[in-house]
C-alpha cells in the first residue's frame, strides 16, 4: 500500500472505530483491510524512524562541523584565536597540577604587507599556510597551534622538558624556515620572528594572558632588530 500516511492513519482510525461499534464481529474484508492497513502503518513507522536516525545523524553531524569552525582557522586549519585560548588554558591548568612546564611561542611573519603587495594575497595565503605546514612539522602533535589572526601564530610545547629544549624547538622552526627558503622554484621568501616564554609551574603560578603578553614583546622585539640589520 503506497498511500500516504496521513491517509493510512485515518483509514485504519475509522476502521478500527467501525469495527468496535459494529456489534457483530469483523468480516473477512474488514479484518484484511485491517491487516494491510496495519502493515503499512508499520511500513510507513519504519520508513519515518530511519529518517528520523537520519536526520539525527545529520544534525549531529552539522553541529560538529559548526563547533571545529568557531574554533578552527578556514584558511590554515589551525586553532583560531578563540580555540587556542581555550585549549591553552585547559593545557596550563593541567601543568599545574601536574607540575610539568611547558614552552610558548609567538610567531609572527614578517613583511606579510610587501608579500601582499608584490604578489597578491593569494600568494600571501600561500605564504600563511606554509607557515602552518612548517609549525606542523616543528611540533608535536600534541602540542597546540593556532594562527592569532592576520600574520601571528603561537605554539604551546606541552610538557616540554626544559628551557634548553625549548630553545632547541625555537632553532627547529628556524631551520625549517630556512629549509624552505632554499627550495628550488621558491619565489616568495618566508621569514619570521619568533617570541618564547618558558613556563615551570614548580617556580610559582602564571597566568595565560601575563605569559602571551611577554611572549608577544619578545617576538615583536625580535622583529624590530631584524627590521633595523
């Protein structure tokens, strides 16, 4: 029965008010008309469950997808602002407790402005996922990435052993950058300055705004010596 299941609703409903009002028991028509309109309203039941677990798994599924943009970057993937900062402070939190230290860096692009320029910004955004390809590679994948906005990243080094290590990540993404750069067929140069705060919970408390902040002058102090070479 292909009817739909408005009409298969109201048919069994007056079939079934008939039935109990007659005062002779259902016929043989009645009780096959009862049967098949009883298998279509099951039909029809199953047909509106599969696309109610459907429609529930599309929605599940959208939220998620709305959840990772709020907190993703769309161009590099990375952790946007906001997700960066959540993530980074739930990481700090649990160095707390943990009493392990960890290592902040700021990394800023340098001379985004003449890349856009020069090149355009579609070769600017190159320029800014690369960046991000390169702070892949440095970290771990355990570690947090996020791009601030515009040409700023930073990383968080969880669990990060040392300053000395911390200090060896820094010349990592240094030589990864330089790396780049000397690719055949590279006509953008990428450069970068680079903050870093390192953190050991055991020395006494900081916080994540006091930590980004110093981070940021340092990167920036970096980047103005580069600017005055």
């Amino acid at each position: 029965m292909d009817s739909p299941p408005e009409q298969v609703f109201d048919e069994l409903t007056s079939l079934v008010a008939r039935i109990r009002s007659s005062a002779s028991p259902a016929n043989d028509a009645e009780l096959a008309a009862l049967e098949a309109l009883a298998q279509a309203a099951a039909d029809h039941g199953r047909r509106l469950s599969e696309r109610l677990t459907a429609l529930t798994d599309a929605l599940a599924t959208a939220q998620q997808l709305l959840a990772e943009v709020a907190v993703r970057d769309s161009l590099t993937r990375l952790h946007n602002r906001r997700g960066f900062l959540e993530q980074a402070g739930l990481a700090l939190q649990l160095a707390e407790r943990t009493r392990r230290p960890v290592a902040l860096f700021s990394i800023g692009l340098d001379d985004m402005k003449a890349v856009n320029d020069r090149h355009g910004h579609a070769a600017g955004d190159e320029v800014l996922a690369e960046m991000a390809a390169i702070l892949r590679a440095t970290f771990r994948v355990t570690d947090l990435l996020g791009r601030m906005g515009g040409d700023e990243f930073a990383a968080l080094a969880i669990e990060c052993a040392d300053e000395a290590s911390a200090i060896g990540l820094l010349q990592r993404l240094h030589d990864a950058i330089t790396e780049r750069n000397a690719r055949d067929g590279v006509e953008v140069a990428l450069a970068a300055s680079a903050g870093l705060t390192f953190y050991d919970p055991a020395r006494g408390r900081r916080y994540l705004e006091s930590l980004l902040a110093e981070c940021d002058q340092r990167m920036f102090t970096v980047k103005q010596a580069r600017k005055g070479r």
